[in-house]
C-alpha cells in the first residue's frame, strides 16, 4: 500500500475459483482465476476501484495469463477459459 497523508492506494488480490484451463507450459488443466484491484483509500476506507484485471496462475507451473475483460462473464458462469479469452501471457515456466 502507498500511503501519502490521509490518502492512499491498495493493492490486493481476490481468489475468485478453480476454472479449466489448458496450461501451455505444463498442460495442467487446472488453474486458478484471480481478481487484481488497485484501490484509491482514505484513512484506510476504500472509495474507489482504480484499476482492475483478471488472471489465472497454473497450479503446477505457476504460469500466469491475463484474461479479456469483457470475457469475464463467461468465464465466471462456464468455469472454462479459452485461449480466445487470454489477452496476454504474463510469465509463462
């Protein structure tokens, strides 16, 4: 967290759940879908969302993909990512 004052930003991390997803450094087809936001706060009570993304992190190899927001929807009610709804490979092992 950044703290200046009585404002500040906060970073944090939501594990949201476990979606099908075939891993292209190991193959796995399991990995976990996250939600990243970063959070304008004053006197440490958050106001506003600032930014926010969406990935999945492989449990075996600890890839990591980030993930078309407007594909969020579908992915939350399927519990399957395709390759369609990756927007970029963050760190791939």
């Amino acid at each position: 967290m950044i703290f200046v004052g009585i404002f500040g930003l906060k970073d944090s991390e939501e594990k949201l759940r476990e979606v099908d997803f075939e891993c292209t450094g190991c193959l796995s087809e399991k990995v976990q879908l996250f939600a990243l936001r970063r959070v304008f706060e004053i006197f440490f009570i958050p106001i506003i969302t600032l930014k926010k993304k969406y990935i999945i992190a492989c449990n075996s190899c600890n890839s990591v993909y980030k993930l078309k927001d407007e594909k969020m929807e579908e992915v939350l009610l399927k519990g399957k990512v395709r390759y369609e709804d990756v927007e970029k490979i963050l760190k791939q092992s």
